[in-house]
C-alpha cells in the first residue's frame, strides 16, 4: 500500500445490531468470531442464526486470528474511488483456521510475494474511525512467541 | 394439474420499535417459524421468494437472503407489488413448482422499525464486510476467481485472453456489437492494463448502454397466430443461487451454473456436445472459462486446451457467442444477459444475417450474477 491506510477516507463498515459485538472487540484488538453451540461450527460474517442449522444459539469466542490465503488480488484500479490513493494494494479472501472465509486488505508483503495457501495472521489497523481486521504474512517466530490467550 | 399446497404458516409478534434489529436477521426468525411448522427441514427447501428491500439491498436481493440463511434455492426472485406482494407470492411459488423449478418455496416478508434513520443507503453483509477492506465492484471478485484458477490448474495469462480475442473475432460480424470494426488479438488483450491483477482491462465487458426483449407465448399462441418469424421454444431451464458476496463462493474454480446447466439439458434430453450454439455469460473471460468446464464440455482445468481444439466460429463445430459475447458486443448492464437470449432466437430461427449456424437446432444460453452467485441456464430449441 502507497499511504498509511490511517489516513484514507475511505468506506466504513456501518455495524448492525448483529455485528455491533465483533467491530467493538477489533477497535480493542481482539478477533473474534461466533460459534454455534448447535452444531458446533464458527460463523463470518455475524448473523442473528447459525446459517448451517438455523440455531440461534451463538456465542462470540476468541478465535485464533490465523488462516491462509484462499485467492488474492493486487488492485491497480479501485472500484471506489476513494481507495485510489492506496493502490497498488492487495485484497485477498482468507480461509480462516476455524472454517469461515473472510475478505481482507493483505499487508506488509510485495503484491509479488502473496501466493495462494500462504499462512498469514491477523493485523489489526485503523482506518478512519474504524480498527479494521487487516492480515499480514504469518512469521514462523512471531508464531512461536504467540501466547494463547 | 394437482393443486399447490401451503404446508407452513409463521410470523413473527408486531411491534412498533425493533431497536437496531436488520431486515435479514427478522427475515431469519420468520423463515424459520414457518419452515419449522412446515416440519420439512431446512435444506428442504429449494425455492425462495422475498421483497424489496429499500434501503438496505438494492440489487441480488435473493442471494443476500439466501446466503444469510445458507441456503442454495433452484429457484428465487423479489416480487414487488406492494401490499399485493404476500399473495402474488404463492401463485408464483405454485407455477414454479409446476413448471418443476422447485418442490418448496420459501415466500418470506418482514421489516424492521428502527428508531435511527440508517447513515448508509446501502446496510447489508457485503458492504459491512467488504468494501470497508477496498473491494468495491465486481472486477475483484473475478480477479479472485481467475487467481485460483491459475493456482490450482496451471493455467495462463494467455489461455485467458485467447478468449477475449475469440470473441471479439466474433464480434466482427455482429455490426451491432461495441467491438465491431476493432478485432484485438491476444497479444493486443495482455497488453492492455491490470486493473484487478491478474484480471485486465480487455478480460472484462465494456459497460455500453442499450436494451434488449423478448416476447414469450403460449404454445396455443404460436400454433394460432401468423407469425413473422419461426419460434424458438423453451426445451429446458434451471436456476440456482448459492451466494451474494465472493468472499463468501462455497467455490472458485465451479459455480452454481453447473447443476442449473445440468438441469435444464436433462429437461431438454439434450448433451452438451450435441449443442448448435452455446450462448454463455462471459462477464469476464474467466467466467466464460468455468462455464465451458461447468457444461462439462471438457474436465475442470482443460478449458483452453478445449477451446485450441474447437472452432468456436459460426462455422464450426462448436460455435460460441457468435454476437460477440458481451466481450464484444458491449455489456448494456442487465440486457446484456438478454443479449445472449436474443442471440440464441436469431440463429435458432435463421435469421442471424452474415453469422448464421447452418441448421442451428439447439442452443444453451446461460445467464450469470453477481459474483457467480446467481445462476440461470436455458435451452432452445428450433420450433
């Protein structure tokens, strides 16, 4: 990315009831996810029923902030306009270690460098008024010194 | 015919203020109510109807609800009529199951009343959780699809752009088409920019402005009046929805047009290999490349050693988009989907001027929205 992402204005998520939980916890750096106490899956995006078995019975729990990259794309020209500034900067959909996929902004690697099924962890980033759950490349060390929570 | 029946009823206790409650997660409570009623279970139910939804979803409607509710319907729409949307619902339902495009239609209205007027006119997953990461539009969503494509079967750059440069080879009989006049070779398509690596800018449809109808009839129709023209008639349909947002594709290298597609030939009784035109969405050419995997025309992967196979011309074996596509004819938003309809009836009919397929019999026209969420295929037949 071409400019510290804190200072883009750029679209913010506008949270729900239903996700009001998840984008608290990122301004306070901690990922986490739903789990359905039904049938035992982890649920992205937020949702007022497990979208497996219709449960309501979710619990937010802390989850690993870890995953690889599902497929990736290096922006050259945003759809928004706002993003301009930024680009080149790299999207990519992350297959979360608890199941889920999530879009992210891939940072602190060359566009060159991502590749599909590359481990990476998650980076927590303000931008504008938002901490946005952006993920990096997961160091071998940094993943030793991880304490579990 | 035997009567459609209404097997479950649910709703949900009126009140006046639901405090920040969404659309999609009351559409949930009141889904459920009335499938649980219903006693089938939820994967079941393989067809859904829901409203507009002002404010929060302005298009895709239908796979926002279904993905929210993980279901996969075969047959979805927004009917919006009002206060008469309830009841024209079920007669919809009812003709969808017996036109044999659904066993179990879920119509499902609900609405919130929030005290704050929403700051956004646009309130639903995909905005909440994607855009905010710079991913607006459609050219990511693909740019991931081709991705993974490269990734998993070693294909390239150039079997990409080979497509674009096919279809634009077509183009050059369709004087109508955006693209006529100005063939562009393979080389010409790599060298034009990436806007979404590795997607560039010649892989993806040129936005024009246009319009595009059809008028369907009644065999009974057809058989009594003088037409112009020589029908072309519907042989076989199927419909499938399994997503709104790409981050959310249960697949990247298949989509749902693969049983939508195996649907509507198994109606027909008709093999993809004995197709006189194949008329396939190609918003993109990697879209135009899983469908040609998703017909089974060749193995998942082998798109472009296929196509180096084939004579994708009016004149040969397997003619392809001979408009253009939308690759070459333009993507006039919605009726560039129509396009491909059109396309079909003119050769079907033999009135497809300098590019007509010699005793054109059959085509499949496949439709795609979204980002390879929202599925239709057809076949034709010469009438």
């Amino acid at each position: 990315m071409q400019v510290d992402p804190g200072t883009l204005t750029v679209p913010a998520p506008v949270p729900t009831s239903e996700s009001a939980p998840f984008w608290r916890s990122c301004a306070e750096e901690r990922f986490i996810l739903q789990h359905c106490d039904s049938c035992g899956r982890w649920i992205f995006y937020p949702r007022a029923l497990c979208p497996f078995c219709w449960s309501s019975e979710l619990t937010w729990l802390d989850a690993s902030g870890t995953g690889v990259v599902r497929s990736f794309s290096v922006i050259h020209k945003p759809g928004h306009p706002a993003w301009t500034a930024a680009a080149p900067y790299t999207v990519a959909v992350i297959t979360l270690t608890e199941g889920p996929t999530m879009l992210t902004t891939l940072i602190d690697i060359a566009p060159d460098a991502v590749s599909i099924g590359m481990p990476v962890e998650i980076a927590f980033t303000p931008v504008g008024e938002f901490t946005l759950p952006f993920f990096r490349p997961q160091s071998a060390q940094k993943s030793k010194q991880e304490v579990p929570r | 015919m035997p009567p459609a029946a209404l097997i479950g009823v649910g709703e949900l206790t009126p009140v006046r203020n639901t405090e920040g409650a969404t659309t999609l997660g009351l559409i949930a409570e009141t889904a459920r109510a009335a499938v649980e009623d219903s006693g089938l279970a939820k994967d079941e139910i393989d067809g859904l109807l829901v409203g507009p939804q002002v404010g929060e979803t302005p298009q895709h409607v239908p796979a926002t609800v279904a993905e929210y509710l993980g279901l996969t319907p075969r047959m979805s729409n927004v009917v919006d009529l009002g206060g008469a949307t309830g009841p024209g619902m079920i007669w919809r339902a009812a003709a969808a199951i017996h036109a044999g495009m659904a066993t179990a239609v879920l119509c499902v209205l609900a609405n919130h009343r929030n005290p704050v007027v929403p700051r956004s006119p646009s309130r639903n997953p995909i905005r909440e959780f994607d855009v905010p990461f710079g991913a607006s539009g459609a050219n990511t969503a693909y740019a991931l699809l081709k991705q993974r494509h490269m990734a998993d079967y070693g294909t390239s750059d150039e079997d990409f752009a080979m497509l674009a440069a096919l279809e634009r080879a077509n183009a050059q009989l369709n004087p109508e088409a955006i693209f006529y006049g100005k063939p562009a070779t393979t080389n010409d398509i790599l060298a034009s920019p990436l806007v979404a690596s590795p997607l560039h800018l010649l892989e993806i449809v040129m936005p024009v402005a246009g319009g595009s109808a059809v008028v369907v009839a009644s065999a009974e129709t057809a058989e009594r009046m003088t037409l112009k023209h020589d029908p072309a008639l519907l042989l076989g349909a199927g419909e499938m929805v399994t997503h709104r947002a790409m981050s959310q594709a249960p697949s990247y290298t298949s989509g749902p047009l693969k049983p939508a597609m195996q649907q509507a030939l198994e109606q027909a009784g008709v093999r993809p290999d004995s197709l006189d035109l194949l008329s396939l969405y190609d918003c993109y050419t990697v879209m135009l490349a899983i469908t040609i995997e998703d017909a089974g025309l060749c193995a998942p992967g082998e798109f472009a050693n296929w196509v180096r196979d084939h004579d994708l011309t009016h004149t040969g074996d397997f003619p392809l988009n001979t408009h253009g596509g939308q690759l070459g004819a333009g993507q006039a938003d919605l009726a560039g989907g129509m396009g491909h309809v059109v396309e079909a009836v003119r050769q079907l009919r033999g009135s497809a001027d300098g590019r007509q397929i010699p005793d054109a019999t059959t085509a499949l026209v496949t439709g795609n929205g979204a980002t390879m969420s929202e599925a239709v295929a057809l076949v034709l037949g010469a009438g």
